[in-house]
C-alpha cells in the first residue's frame, strides 16, 4: 500500500507538471478526487490492513492527498497567469472580429398605437393613471350602477377568481371603466385623466374577440359637461389617428355607468362611407361607447352630480389598430410572429 501510495504520487506529480491548460488540470483532478479516482477510492481497502500497517498508511495517504491537491492548486494559478501575460501581449487586431448583425428593437405595434393616443390627450392636459387588472366586483361592477344578478352584466363575460365568499369577491377586470371608479374615488373634480391597459373576458375567440385585450377610456369631470364635448373629443380622437376628413355619429346605447350612453361611429376610412365589406356596406364603423357618467356613479365615488358631471369614453386600441393597419385578425398581434409585427413599424408605414 505503501508502495502504491508513492507511486500515485509521482505519476501525478508528472502529470500536473506537464499539465499546460486548466481542462488538463480538470482532468487529472478527476482522475485523482472523482467519484472513482484513485484517491478517493483508495481508504476502502483500509479496513483490510493491520493495525500497526494502518497507523504509517492513514498519514502518509493524508500526506499524499494533501500534497497532490496543493500541486494542483498552484499549478492552477501557474496556468491563469500565464494565460493573463498572453492576453496582455497579444496583438490587437479588428481584423478576427466577429461581426455582431444589428438587431434592433421597437415597440410593439398596439403600444405604438397606445402610445400615439396618450399623446394626443396628454396635449389636451389628460394624465394618464393606471387601474388594478384584478379588481373586486364592487369596483368592475357594483359601483359602476350593475349591482349582483343585473342583466347587464351578461353584457360582460367575467373570469371571477375563487377569493372564497362573496364579500370583494376578485375578478379580472372586463374593462378600463373599474379605473373610472379608483379614479374619481381619489380625485377631487375637476380633472381630465385617461387610462390605458389589459382586460379580460371569457369570450368565444374569432378574428375580432380575443379573451385578453386592451382598452384606453377617458374619465373627465368638470362643470357644465355635455354631449357636445363628447362629440368633440371623439372626433379629435378619430382625426388624430385616422385621417382628417373622418366624421363622428353619435347613435344612442346602453351602459349601465353612462346616460345618455353613446356608440361612436366615424365614417369607413376604407371606402370613405360608400360602403365595402369591411364596414358591411354602412359606411362606418363603431369605434368606441361612451356617455356622461351616470349620477349614482359619480354619488358612488363621493362626487355631487348637482354640480359635477363628466364624460367616460372607452376604446379597443387593438381594433383600432386592426383597421389603422389593414389587419384582418385581432389574434395576429398576439402571435409574436416577427415578420408581421416588424411589418407594422413606424418605420416600415
Ligand atoms: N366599458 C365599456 C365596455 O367595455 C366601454 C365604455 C367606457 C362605455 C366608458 C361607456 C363609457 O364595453
């Protein structure tokens, strides 16, 4: 054994000697201390060995082990700093460098859209504010005038979240208008704010229903409000994003949070109101609901109806940016095909 363990130690000695790199190095640790290195599996044979054998083997293999790891170590070291010195001395030459192809970034197409609409009304001195996207009932429905078991609430197909018990039971919100709530809850009138962000709906998917989507809705409260400002900021919204002969129709609807309520169409920017499949030979497109916030809401959120009242206003951006791009499937802006949204840029249009 004694034999052995001096022979172990001078073939490895060599061997880490002759080492030149630290895969080398790598290798003849493992040989040495693996799982089945000679070092490692050489105390099973031990408890075979007398006793008075075992007391010169026990420290001349501690003394072995010792002395082949430090041989290692330093070796280590030895390789690293020569490596350092090559490096310091090589030629520097720009030649061998690899080229990196440029692949440069950009929005999203619906966040460019988004943010094209933000800065439209950030001019007319609307600040954004972001609502929860899980929100309680109170504030996605009861609050907005559709109290538990209203039919209206069919007109929003909900994910509810299983919070236990009914009190502030969570959902995710099916529109921006739960922000409308947290919004005037916390402001004092008058104010001009917007909110952009994801919503979410248990919807049958087609080319213009996907169950996550986004909505920007207005929430504006001043005195001596009318329809008419409503008019007039949907067709400063539509002009904006579309072209500047686009004109509004206000046809009347039905939001439980708004009366009067409003759907807004704005003539067809494809045939330019003479009629085309894509506006169904109308002539034009529902692009938003809006209304005056109805006076239980604005009573909801502490806000007295007699001498406020305020306009909300809420739109796709993704359908909107389905017709802005000529796009015929709301899904596609989801698939994170490449080619389709680089195809959208800014600066491919
Ligand atoms: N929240 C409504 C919806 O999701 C849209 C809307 C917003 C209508 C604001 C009126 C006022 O369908």
């Amino acid at each position: 054994m004694q034999d052995k363990l001096n022979q172990i130690k001078s073939d490895y000695l060599n061997q880490i000697n002759k080492a030149n790199s630290l895969s080398q190095l790598d290798q003849v640790f493992l040989r040495l201390f693996g799982k089945n290195g000679e070092i490692t599996i050489l105390p099973k044979d031990f408890p075979s060995l007398a006793k008075n054998e075992l007391k010169v083997i026990g420290p001349l293999f501690n003394f072995v082990k010792q002395e082949l790891e430090k041989a290692i170590d330093e070796k280590r070291h030895q390789v690293k700093e020569a490596g350092y010195k090559t490096l310091a001395t090589e030629e520097w030459n720009p030649d061998q460098l690899i080229e990196i192809k440029k692949r440069q970034g950009q929005l999203h197409p619906i966040s460019e859209f988004e943010k094209k609409i933000a800065d439209l009304f950030i001019k007319l001195g609307f600040q954004q504010f972001d609502g929860p996207q899980v929100d309680t009932d109170l504030n996605n429905f009861e609050l907005l005038n559709i109290p538990p078991q209203h039919p209206a609430r069919d007109m929003w197909d909900t994910f509810y979240i299983n919070s236990g018990g009914n009190q502030n039971k969570l959902l995710l919100r099916t529109h921006t208008s739960n922000t409308q709530i947290h919004v005037m809850k916390e402001l004092k009138p008058p104010f001009r704010m917007m909110t952009i962000g994801r919503c979410f709906r248990y919807e049958n998917l087609d080319a213009r229903h996907e169950h996550t989507f986004d909505q920007f809705e207005i929430i504006y409260v001043d005195r001596k409000l009318s329809m008419a400002n409503l008019q007039y900021l949907s067709e400063y919204l539509l002009k904006g994003m579309f072209v500047d002969d686009i004109s509004v129709r206000l046809s009347p609807g039905y939001y439980p949070f708004t009366e009067p309520s409003a759907h807004i169409f704005g003539t067809c920017v494809f045939c330019k109101s003479k009629g085309c499949k894509i506006c169904g030979n109308t002539g034009e497109l529902e692009l938003a609901g809006a209304g005056m916030i109805h006076p239980n809401v604005l009573k909801n959120c502490g806000i007295d109806p007699e001498e406020f009242s305020g306009i909300a206003w809420g739109v796709g951006p993704g359908r909107m940016a389905m017709l802005k791009y000529d796009v015929s499937d709301l899904r596609s802006f989801n698939s994170a095909d490449l080619n389709f949204l680089k195809g959208l840029s800014s600066e491919s249009k």
